[in-house]
C-alpha cells in the first residue's frame, strides 16, 4: 500500500474535508478510525493511515461516532483509474459480490480469484469479502437510521446471509447494537410507503448543480425521466426489480466544501439499496475532486475565467451504460428533441411499465434483449442509422461490448469504434459519460467547436484536439465548461416542471 505518511498528516492537521474518503485515520490507543477532518485531535505519533474503510476494520478498528467514516464520499481514484483494482472497487460497489460471489469478480475482470485477492489485498490492505462486507455495514446502518423495518429486514436487505452475522459485523464495526444506532439516531425521516427511502448522498465541494442537472432534465426520456418539484426524477433497472430515484439539486449559492444530495428512493427489493444508491453517485460524479479539477484547468488563462466563474461543474453521467449507448446513437447528427422523441418511441413500445404514485414516470427503458427483437425498419430514421443501432443492439446483446461499471476501457472504445456508423463523436460521449473517462474529449461536436472559436482556440477538430492537450487528465470537465458558454437549456436547471 503507498501512503505518504506525512502528506496524510498535513490533512488530518488542516482538518481537510476534500481528503474524506481518500484514506483513513486510525488511532491505535483508542482503536477507532476516522475521516482526515474529523475533529478530534490525536498524537500524530498514534496515527495509522489506511486506503480503505474495509482495511482498517480488518486491522480491527471500528468507526468513529463523531465523524461517521464509513458515510464519507467514495475515493476519486475509483472513476478515473481504469486498471483492474479500480474496475474491481467499482464492481464491488455494484453488488456483484454480494450477488456473484468473487469467482463472479473475478470472472467480470477476466482474472482467476487468487489474481484478484492478491491485487486487492496489496494496494488496499483488505481482499474482496472485506470490501463487500464493509459495504454492507453502511447499508445496514443507513437502513437502521432510515427505515422503520425489522432488523431481520435490514439484514436481508444489507446482504447478510444471517442475523448473527449481521449483529455481529455492526457490533464490531460501529461499536454500538443494531438497536443501539437506531436508537441514537436523530430526526429519522420517515417511510412514505414500502420501499421508500429518504438519505443524504455526500459529495466533495464545490459543486455546481446547473449544467449537472440541467443536461439531465433538458435530454431526459419522456417516461423514464422527469424533472419535477425542482427535484430530477428517473426509473432506474435494478438487478431485484425496478426503482424509481429523485434527486435535489444544492440551492441557489449553495457551493459549500462539502455537502449532500437529497435523494428519495422507491425500490421494489430493499437488498438494491446499495446498488442505487451507487448508480446515483455515478450518475452525479459525486466522488470527484473538484478543487483539485479546477486547479489543473484553471492553468490554462483562456479556460482560468470560466472556471472561477462556476467552481466544481460535474460531468453528468447515467444509470445505465446500455440505455446511455443506445440513445447516443439515436442521437447522432439530430437535436436534442429529436433524439428525445425517438428515444420516447422506443419506451412507449418496448419499454417496461413502472409504477410512480408520486409522479409522471412511466416505464423503464427498453432492455437490451427487447431491443434485439425489434424490427429496425420500423424506426423511423435513416437506413444508415438503423444499421447502427442494430449493431450496437447485437455487440452489447452478446457481450461483445461491455458498457458496465467494471468495463475494460480500452476494450470498449476498440469495439465500439469496429461498429459501423460509431465515429468518433459517438465513441467519445459515451467514453465520457458511460465509461466516466475524465479525459474524454469529443473534439468533433458542435458545441464545444463553437465555444472554442468563441475562446479564440482552434475550432477545426484536429488542431482542437491537440490543442486540449493542456487540459489533460480532465478534457471532460473542460467539455462541460466549453458547453456552458452557449445558451442551451443543458445549461441551465429549469424552473417549471417537465411534461
């Protein structure tokens, strides 16, 4: 494990929330472990730092009750490494050892199990149990302190195979009963009905909601999503059944160092909790570092004024790398409303219906396997972009093309550049916003040529391209920026509700 003992005790000195999640402090003679800015003052000389919650539990250490470590934002290092440590972490916050158990793991990242423990174990100090165990510790206690369910519930739910084992794992994790947290938590809210969750999604601060909910609602799916009470709703495809999310942006002029997302959740099966709630991060880019994003470019003069202008702007991402790919096809060389109206057609067709008491969504996006089964003729758009549409459906249908959250992203950019009619504008947005590469640059669009010229840089793509260069690892934040100096509605959050 590579952890700088003294840059770590400049953060826990500077009190820095922008390192939570990053590591972890523990305190050998009070045997618990913290966030970098948890207020308690230990001797350095007592400080053990670990990469990962899961590391210090194994080393036996349980969660500060002041701080609350196991609720701080995911490490940045997980969305923009693509190595199999990282894929692997992404994979684990999705449930798939709770699902598949780590031959599934390991069989995802094409690694034999003893390859994947041996990885896991040497840069994050806790192999792939541990890191799923700790995982379902933070869904058990979110679940104890939000629901109003019976701890034999929160156990199924969390992902325990028993009840002891559950009373077990939060005892030695939290150093307090089930009955205990519940009892120690504050101002629950609660269920509106079953399955329906209200929390908190932390993020790192600064973060600027307008282009990050605005693309959401201005490209949104009639049916699958909505925006709505001030608040972006969607269905989401879970792997127990269908949920339903909606998520509130931070006030006007609220850009503090830290802060969270209200999000309200409907789920068919609480066992997805974790899984949506993951999904959601990505969706948002929760776990990115903005401050230290907005450094980088803010070197560049042309780019510095844009950034000081709207600090912390997130590249809006999805729920769903399948559906993601699918509508940037349908996507190419048209509007934004023209490409929601065929995405729209194709819901109402093959889409599955969904329930929503409290608004106007309606199905889920068509699966991958309905849509291997629809007639392409009876799309109505060019012949050439059927065919597209038809070979991106086969790739993704016989898994030839992996768009998940464990994808290999040089793998999927050379298959999906092999499809014919997927050029490069297409093999770049979904880089940026499926694969969640920060140095996605699709140097081709309209948008981002125009707001170069408008910059006085090179609005042909190529010299564009090299151009951006001096943005890199993060061309994809750039893009965001690019975007927001033209007038369109992805730029703004609406003020009226979608129909």
């Amino acid at each position: 494990m590579d952890i700088d003992r003294d840059a770590c005790l400049r953060a826990v000195a500077a009190k820095d929330p922008r390192f939570d999640g990053w590591f972890f402090v523990a305190v050998r003679t009070t045997g618990i472990y913290c966030r970098p800015s948890c207020p308690a003052n230990p001797l350095a000389r007592n400080l053990e730092f670990f990469p990962s919650a899961a590391a210090a539990q194994s080393a036996g250490y349980r969660a500060c009750k002041r701080c609350r470590p196991d609720a701080s934002p995911g490490s940045p290092e997980w969305n923009f490494r693509t190595d199999a440590v990282a894929r692997a972490m992404r994979l684990i916050a999705d449930g798939v050892v709770d699902r598949e158990g780590v031959p599934g793991l390991a069989a995802r990242l094409g690694y034999s199990v003893r390859q994947v423990q041996r990885q896991l174990l040497t840069e994050l100090g806790a192999g792939p149990l541990a890191i799923a165990r700790a995982q379902r510790a933070q869904t058990a206690r979110l679940l104890i302190e939000t629901a109003d369910l019976p701890m034999t519930d929160v156990a199924a739910a969390a992902g325990f195979a028993s009840i002891r084992a559950f009373n077990t794992t939060v005892a030695e994790v939290f150093a307090l009963s089930p009955t205990e947290l519940r009892r120690r938590a504050q101002g629950r809210p609660a269920v509106g009905a079953p399955g329906a969750l209200s929390l908190r999604l932390p993020y790192r601060g600064p973060l600027f909601p307008d282009n990050l909910f605005g693309h959401l609602a201005a490209t949104g799916v009639p049916g699958v999503e909505e925006w709505r009470g001030g608040a972006y709703r969607r269905t989401l495809r879970l792997p127990h059944g269908p949920g339903i999310v909606e998520l509130t942006p931070p006030q006007d002029g609220e850009l503090p160092v830290t802060g969270h997302i209200p999000a309200r959740l409907r789920l068919t099966d609480l066992r997805d909790l974790q899984v949506a709630i993951n999904r959601c991060r990505w969706l948002l880019d929760l776990d990115a570092d903005p401050v230290a994003i907005d450094a980088a470019l803010s070197t560049d003069p042309l780019l510095a004024p844009l950034v000081a202008a709207a600090p912390g702007r997130r590249v809006p991402r999805t729920t769903d790398g399948e559906e993601f790919a699918v509508r940037a096809v349908l996507g190419q060389q048209v509007s934004t409303a023209a490409a929601r109206t065929h995405a729209a057609r194709l819901v109402a067709a093959l889409g599955e219906p969904v329930d929503d008491p409290a608004g106007g969504l309606t199905h889920l996006f068509p699966s991958t396997k309905a849509l291997a089964d629809l007639d392409p003729a009876t799309l109505a758009m060019p012949e050439t972009r059927r065919r597209t549409l038809a070979g991106l459906v086969s790739a993704l249908a016989d898994g030839r093309l992996d768009l998940g959250l464990g994808a290999d992203h040089a793998a999927a950019r050379a298959e999906l550049t092999a499809l014919p009619g997927v050029g490069p504008w297409t093999v770049e947005v979904i880089a940026m916003r499926v694969l969640g590469d920060p140095d996605a640059f699709p140097a081709t669009d309209l948008g981002v040529r125009q707001a170069a010229a408008g910059l006085g840089l090179p609005a042909a793509p190529g010299a564009l391209a090299l151009r951006s260069a001096a943005w890199r690892p993060w061309r994809a934040y750039a893009v965001q920026h690019l975007w927001a100096t033209g007038t369109h509605p992805v730029n703004v959050l609406p003020r009226e509700d979608s129909v």
